[in-house]
C-alpha cells in the first residue's frame, strides 16, 4: 500500500503543479490580451485622431466649396447682368444707328434732290414739243379764274409767276414788255424748235408768234458745258 502511493505521488502536489501552471498561462493570456488591448486603443485613438482630422479638412473643404458656390452664383449673376446691360446697349446703339441712317438718307435724299433741281435751274432749257409745252401749261398754270375780269396789274402779276414756275421746272419762258407799256397784252415768250410761241399767263393759251431760221438749241448752255 505504502509502494502505490510513492509511485503515483502526492495528488495534492500535481494539482498545484497544474494550477500554477494553469495560473502563469493565465497571466500570460491576461498579459498577451493586456498588451493587444493597449495596441488596439492606442489604435483606436490613432484611428479617431485621424477621423477628427479628415473631418476637419472635410469641413474646411465644405466651407470652401460653399464659398466657391457663392463666388460662381455672384459671378455667374454679374455675367447675366453684364450680358443684359451688353444687349440693352447693343439694341439702343442698333436704334441710334438705324435713326442715323434714316436721317443720313433722308438728307441725302433731299442734298440730291436740290442738287438736281439746282442743276435744272441751271441750265434752262425751250421746251421740245408743243405737247410738252401745253401739258406744262395745264399742269402748272390752270385756269380758276374769269379772265375777262383779270385787270392789268393782275395780267403783269401772273407772267412774271409764271415766268417763275417756267424756271424754277428748269425751262425758258421769259416775260415781254409790250410796245408802247399797254400792260393789257404782256405776255410770256418760249422757243420750240424753230417757232416762237406768245404765251398769255391769264388764260394759258399759246400762239405762234413768228419763227426762227436755223431753229433754236434745247440748251442755250449744255449741262455737259460745265458753264
């Protein structure tokens, strides 16, 4: 009995063999997990010191793209505004430019016109046919009035008028005195061809009044002459 027990030892001692064992794997468990655990916070920390720092630079970013955005709207606003005022000057500076040209035309229009009427004027001319002579007649001369009831003074009156509107058409048609001063028979005179005609003014009726040989030019001065 007293063999068996020496052989397999005291129980006792081999259970606090274990445990100690089992003790010091403890510690060791409890160092490796202490030790891990302190990485993992310092870790941890790294990790939140590196989350609050990309948050921070999130919200700058943030606070410059909203800064951005408000640059862009408040330049993108001054170009509409500076496209508007553009067009709105464009279309009154169009206006003024169309306004100019009318009035540049219109005057220049008229510059021709009196250019023309100058150079009619200028170079005055006898009529060419006798209907030209009566169409100009009926036209710029017509009769409204009684002339049997047209005194002399009136008769004086109406062809030295009449000598002007002749002119003023650009034609030849000057008033003659009458011999001895009997105002009762002054009358116009004008050339066609070879055939003076006598042209009373108060009742607008013409009459040969003698011919001519070679028959008269158009033109006393040719425009071409530059006289």
């Amino acid at each position: 009995m007293s063999k068996s027990v020496g052989k397999t030892g005291n129980p006792f001692k081999l259970a606090t063999i274990i445990l100690g064992v089992l003790v010091v794997a403890a510690v060791v468990v409890i160092a490796v997990m202490a030790s891990q655990n302190g990485k993992a916070n310092a870790d941890l920390k790294d990790s939140q010191q590196q989350v609050a720092s990309l948050q921070s630079q999130a919200s700058s970013l943030q606070g410059n793209l909203s800064s951005a955005q408000s640059q862009l709207t408040a330049a993108t606003a001054a170009q509409a505004k500076a496209a508007s005022d553009l067009a709105a000057a464009k279309t009154a500076s169009d206006a003024q430019i169309s306004a100019l040209q009318k009035d540049i035309s219109s005057k220049q229009s008229t510059i021709d016109s009196q250019a023309a009427q100058i150079k009619t004027m200028r170079y005055p001319r006898n009529f060419s046919t006798i209907d030209e002579l009566t169409n100009w007649l009926q036209k710029n001369n017509p009769v409204t009035w009684d002339p049997l009831t047209v005194t002399a003074v009136q008769r004086v009156q109406m062809t030295f008028a009449l000598q002007i509107k002749a002119a003023r058409d650009g034609y030849l048609m000057p008033a003659v005195l009458p011999m001895f001063g009997n105002l009762d028979w002054m009358t116009n005179r004008t050339v066609v061809g070879d055939i003076i005609y006598e042209v009373r003014a108060w009742d607008s009726f013409a009459q040969i009044g003698g011919r001519v040989t070679p028959a008269v030019p158009s033109y006393p001065i040719p425009p071409e002459s530059g006289k």
